[in-house]
C-alpha cells in the first residue's frame, strides 16, 4: 500500500511526454514535466502565478458555478464569467411574460439593478489536501461491500474535521485514480450572487439542439454574474449590505484573438470521465443503457416540445428542464455512433487481454476480468429495466414528484411515530409540492406517462414488471397493446389525483392519512415501479456497482505497476474537482475530404439566420448592427469580420462548461461551452485527431454586451488589453 501511494505521488508530480493533448491534470500536482511542457508550447506564467496556497494565484479566479458548471472572476469587483447554458435556469426563473429575460436579454446598467440570483451560489477552491496515507491505513484488508461502507465514513470523517461551518468552508475529498488516491478539496462558498447581464436567448442559445455538440458553431454561449459578501469579505446569504467581493486573482482579458496553433489552456470543473472502463461497460453502454435513454428522452422531449411550441408561457416554464433533457439525449445518441464507428469495444479487448497475460502470474490482478464477466453477466438482464426507472418513470415528473412521497409515506406507516413527525413531513411534501406544481405542465406529462407505462411493458421483461399491476389495467382499461388503454389510464389520474388538486391536497395536509395517499392514483402508480425495483432490482445493482468499484481500482492499480512508463503519464479521470487542460487553437479534418476551420465568423451566423425559426432566428437590431458590420474594436483584422467562435484540442468535459481559454499571458480569450460532435466518445475514450473543445471568442462577448446591450458599464469594469 505505501509503494503504490509514493508510486501514485510520483507518477502525477512527474514526467510526462507530449502525447496529443489528452490530460486533465490537477493543478496541485503539476509536475515539472508538465509544466515544462506548457511552457514549450507558449505559456509565459510561473507556476506559482498558475497555483499557489499561500499566494494569490491564477487558480483564485476559477470557481465552481451553481454546483455543476465554471466560472471565473474577470474584474476587482466580483463580477464573474460563465456560460448562458449555466445561467439558463436562473435567468429563466427571474423572467416573467412582462419580463421575459430569457427572451429578450438583460443587463444591469449600474448594481442597483443586478438581480438576486436565489439559490444560485460559488465555490472558491482554497486549498487541496493529500489523504490518501489517512484513507489507505483505515482500509487495510478491507474488500467488497465492506471496504465501501468503511471508506464512506472516513471520508465523511475527513470531510467534517476540514469543514468549518461558520466560515462556509466545506470539504468534499475526490476519490482519484479509482481509489488509489484521495486528494481533499476545500472549498468556501458565497451564496449571495447576482445576475448582471445575458444576451437574448436567440444569440446564448443559437442554433439550438441542432447546433449543439457540434462545429462549425454560432452561439454567445455567455452570461454575467457578480459575486457579493460582508463588507470585510465573508461569505454571507443575501443582503443589501452585503458589497461586491473584492477576488485574490481576476483574469485580464484580451482583444488580440486567436490563431491556428496558439496555445491555450482550460481551468474548470470536468464532471466526469471513466477512460478506463472495460470492454464490457462499452458493450453495455452501447447495447443496452445509451439506446435506451436515448428512446426514452426522445418521446419526453416530444411531448414537451409540442406544448411549448404552442405557447410561450409554457416554452417559459419548460424551458429549462427540456434544455437538459435535450443536452444529454444528444450526448448519448453520439456517444454511442463514435463509440461503434471508432470500435472502441475492440480496443479495449485487445489492452484487456494484454493485461490478462501479464497478470496471469500474479494473484492479485489475475482474476479481475474473470470477476468482471460476472459482475456484467449478473447485472444486464436488469439493465433496461433500471433506464426505464431513472428515464421513464422519474422522467415523468408527476411520477418523480409522487415517488418522493414514498418518505412521507414511511414517515406516517412509522409504528409509534409522533404527529409532530407527521406534521414535520406533511410541511415539507407541500413545499416540495409547490415547486413541482410551479413548473409542471399537464399536457405533455399526461402523454409521457401513457407512453412510459405502454413502453415499459413492452420492453422490460415481463417476468420483473410490478406483479398484478399491468392485469389490472387490462381489466379496467382495455387491451395492453393499444395506446388508448395508457391515455385512458393516465386521463383517469390526472382527473383524481390529489397532487395536482389544491382542495384535495389541502384536505389530506389537514388530516394525514396514509391510506388516502397509497389510494392516490398518482402515487400508487408510482410506487408500484418503484417497490418493485427498489426491492427485486436495486440490490443487484448495488451488488454491481460494488463488484466495479472493486475490480476498478485493481486494475487501475495494475495498468500502473504493469507499464511504469505509461503510470508516469497518467492523470486522474474527472471527478468535479479543478484541472487545467492545455493544448492549442486547432482546425481539422471531421471526416474524407473535409476541413472545419478553426473560427467561425459573422458572416457564417448570418447565413444560418432563419427568419421566424425556433432556432435559428435572430432579433433585429442585431441583423441591423452585424449586417452594417459595426464591429469597432472586436473586429479581427485578420478575417475582416467578427469572429464568433473558435475551437482547441483542449481535453474537457461537461461540469467544464463556462471555463476561462487563457492564453500564455493568462488573458481571458474565450469560454469554452461545448464538445465536437466527432468526439462524443470523450468520457470513455479521448480522440486524439478528433477532439476538440468548443468555445465563444471574447470579442463576440464583449460586442454582444457592448454594441447590442450598451452596457460600457461592464466592459469599463474589465481589464482589457488590446
Ligand atoms: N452541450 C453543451 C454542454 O453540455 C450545452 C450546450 C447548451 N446548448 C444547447 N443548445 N442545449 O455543455
């Protein structure tokens, strides 16, 4: 155990040859190697100006947005960068028909009219912790189900000794390498963060999910926030005392562009990557778990969609969920075409048996893909089973609401349980009601639970359906294979359900009662998919997950004993937690015979406009400022246009987006908002020729917030360098 934590030390802090640019490296470790890397392809600052603990350093600008996202600070105000897709449920939900911010833009002319961004918070990262010799030492001789349960409560363990409550600091530690490293991140977190400004959603959001995942690309991908706390800099929740945050670092932003071959890096927040998943995960995913989804997500998707085509008051209300519905459909429908055009199940079986040779000699290694065959061979008749769970029946969300109910219903079934308890559970399903009802619309959930139901029982095996449920519906409703026997069905719980019946909820709020919410059509429904899996299903998944997290980390910790040379070049898969990428401003080649150039223009954006679209309209007073090419000092000399979007062979991926493009100066050049499309595998295997990183130009920023916002105050706010 002590080898392999010096091993992992050495390997992350040392050499690394210039492969590609694959790389999600942790800025605590950069090695020199690394570094000296960056260094030989353009970057002119120290390492001590990229991350510092006891100085203000580049890493001080970059926070984590809303709990998924990045941002970073680009002024001595607190006012903070990130994209419009991060910004998009809160700028959603401070609109109104009379104010439709999402619609028509907003920018806050002085402070007085930044607006409150709720729930919205940042995290400022402080400093990172090594505890891997702390987390080891506890699991000795642990395996299985009970290393997991041991590992959870050190960890929790760690996490509340490094958090401090009073001072917003909290730790969360990163399991790194599949488990053969814990790096403690920690981090302090202001909740009082303002919206400043953000384009139309024709331009934040162009192209739509047509353009989405893809090059050649035309959307101000960009929004505006600012960052507020006490007067001597102390996180607090919302006040009108509170004063902007003055940051330890801000980035410089710069006008000068970009060409083929610069160097850029990334810093941010990648979610998560599983590079070394096994052959049989991608077998899986491809098979079973991606199409699934992917059918699912499609009929929800249509059925939101013609609803808010209808009217813009629902386009309001579902706007939001329906962009992340859309996002991850599109992800997974790519993800699995690059993942069988490019056979990555093959090489995989191909560095799987390389390794089974090697380990056939040592104890430790020598049965991992035996105990991966039946781990896999255990769990994948259940698999759809588990999508239609998490896709279709949570998808809808009449279904999801009512499923959480399922704790207030064990709640009031509690023997001796007190009517304080109840009452406590009662207070919190109706403010949970409240929300669920405020973005809920009846039309599109009613056609999306008809189809999950029929769906479901012509897809999942018969033999784990919820036992009696479908011959009911059968004898009260009519045959199993028509469609009219689930509308029928589904009609008849939106007439009788008590969770979208104001009267009838506020009767059971008076007066719990367990029987009258097992007897609600909504709710029985529900939990009859629910118990079933959770009792029959759940356990083996758990049993899976397990048996992968356990094979997992012998194998990454095999891989590295196995080639030391490629241990040296390893970086730790995403885990939410902060890393610079570095690569270079790049066109290429999607496929025979074509070539994507590196920028996309003003000009291409106008011949995409379509007049009256839903994607690809524009507002008229910016055809009137971009067709009179009133570019000023965004215009790139070079193009003799505005360039709008430009691509890198940065390694991200989503959780990155709104992160800073730096140049070698640590200038702010671009946010990086999206993944090619060519490259879609990029969780489970980086594309070396292919991938690329999707980013908005600067100038197309700042001219958005400038020509078309008037909004100088904020472009006088920057440090900009031309
Ligand atoms: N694909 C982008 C990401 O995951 C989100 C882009 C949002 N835009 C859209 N049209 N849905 O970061």
């Amino acid at each position: 155990m002590k080898k392999l934590f010096i091993a992992l030390t050495l390997f992350v802090s040392v050499a690394f040859k210039a492969a590609a640019d694959e790389g999600m490296w942790l800025p605590l470790l950069l090695g020199q190697q690394v570094y000296n890397d960056m260094v030989k392809k353009g970057l002119k600052l120290s390492k001590d100006q990229l991350y510092n603990v006891n100085k203000a350093s580049l890493k001080d600008a970059i926070v984590i947005f809303g709990g998924g996202c990045t941002g970073e600070v680009v002024s001595n105000q607190g006012m903070i960068f990130t994209n419009h897709h991060c910004g998009y449920g809160v700028i959603a939900g401070a609109s109104t028909m009379e104010h439709n911010y999402l619609k028509d833009g907003f920018y806050a002319k002085n402070m007085g009219e930044e607006i409150p961004g709720g729930s919205l918070s940042v995290q400022f990262l402080v400093r990172i912790d090594d505890v891997t010799k702390e987390v080891m030492d506890s699991l000795k001789g642990l395996s299985g189900q009970e290393r997991v349960s041991r590992q959870n409560a050190v960890l929790a363990s760690i996490n509340r000794r490094l958090s401090d409550t009073a001072n917003a600091i909290e730790t969360r530690i990163s399991p790194l390498f599949k488990g053969n490293q814990f790096l403690a991140f920690v981090y302090q977190t202001y909740r009082d963060v303002r919206l400043v400004g953000a384009p139309p959603e024709a331009l934040g959001k162009f192209g739509g999910d047509t353009d989405n995942w893809e090059w050649p690309r035309h959307t101000a991908d960009f929004a505006i926030f600012r960052v507020y706390a006490t007067k001597d800099g102390k996180p607090a929740r919302y006040s009108t005392a509170n004063v902007p945050l003055k940051p330890k670092w801000s980035l410089p932003v710069s006008l000068k562009g970009v060409k083929d071959g610069d160097f850029a890096m990334v810093w941010g927040y990648p979610g998560g990557t599983n590079r070394y998943e096994s052959s049989y995960g991608i077998k899986l995913a491809t098979d079973i778990n991606n199409p699934t989804l992917v059918q699912l997500r499609d009929m929800r998707l249509k059925y939101m969609f013609e609803e808010m085509k209808k009217d813009p008051a629902i386009k309001l209300q579902l706007a939001d969920s329906y962009a992340g519905i859309a996002n991850y459909w599109k992800f997974y429908e790519g993800e699995s075409k690059q993942l069988i055009k490019y056979d990555v199940y093959g090489q995989k079986t191909k560095t799987e048996a390389a390794f089974n040779k090697w380990a056939a000699t040592k104890p430790e290694y020598q049965n991992i893909f035996r105990d991966v065959d039946a781990a896999y061979a255990a769990w994948r008749p259940y698999a759809m089973h588990r999508v239609y769970i998490t896709e279709g029946v949570l998808g809808s969300p009449l279904l999801a609401f009512a499923s959480s109910l399922q704790g207030l219903n064990n709640t009031m079934v509690k023997a001796g349980v007190s009517s304080a308890d109840i009452k406590k559970a009662v207070d919190a399903a109706t403010a949970s009601r409240k929300n669920f009802i405020a973005s809920h619309n009846r039309t599109s959930d009613r056609n999306i639970i008809a189809a999950v139901m029929q769906q479901y029982y012509t897809n999942v095996p018969r033999d784990q359906q919820p036992l009696g449920l479908y011959d009911a519906i059968k004898s009260e409703y009519g045959s199993l294979d028509k469609t009219s026997t689930y509308e029928k069905y589904a009609d008849e719980i939106f007439k009788n359900t008590m969770l979208l019946d104001d009267r009838k909820w506020n009767d059971f709020v008076r007066n719990p009662d367990a029987t009258v919410l097992q007897q609600d059509l909504a709710y029985n429904l529900a939990s009859a998919y629910m118990i079933n899996y959770q009792s029959k299903y759940l356990p083996r998944y758990q049993q899976f997950q397990t048996a992968n997290n356990e094979w997992g980390r012998l194998y990454l910790k095999g891989i590295m004993e196995m080639d030391p040379a490629k241990a040296k070049m390893m970086y730790p898969d995403a885990t939410f937690t902060m890393r610079v990428s570095y690569g270079k401003v790049a066109s290429y080649n999607p496929r025979d015979a074509v070539r994507y150039d590196y920028v996309t223009t003003m000009k291409g954006m106008l011949d995409k406009y379509k007049p009256g679209d839903y994607e690809y309209d524009l507002p008229a007073t910016f055809l009137a400022k971009a067709r009179a090419k009133d570019f000023g000092q965004y215009k790139d000399a070079a193009r003799n246009d505005l360039v709008t979007c430009f691509i890198t062979t940065n390694d991200i991926t989503g959780g990155n987006s709104g992160s800073p493009v730096i140049n070698g100066n640590g200038e702010l050049i671009g946010l990086a908002f999206d993944g090619n499309y060519e490259a879609l595998s990029h969780k489970l295997a980086f594309d070396k020729d292919l991938n690329r990183t999707i980013n908005v130009d600067i100038r197309f920023v700042l001219w958005c917030v400038d020509k078309l916002g008037g909004a100088t105050n904020i472009i006088k706010e920057l440090n900009i360098r031309k």
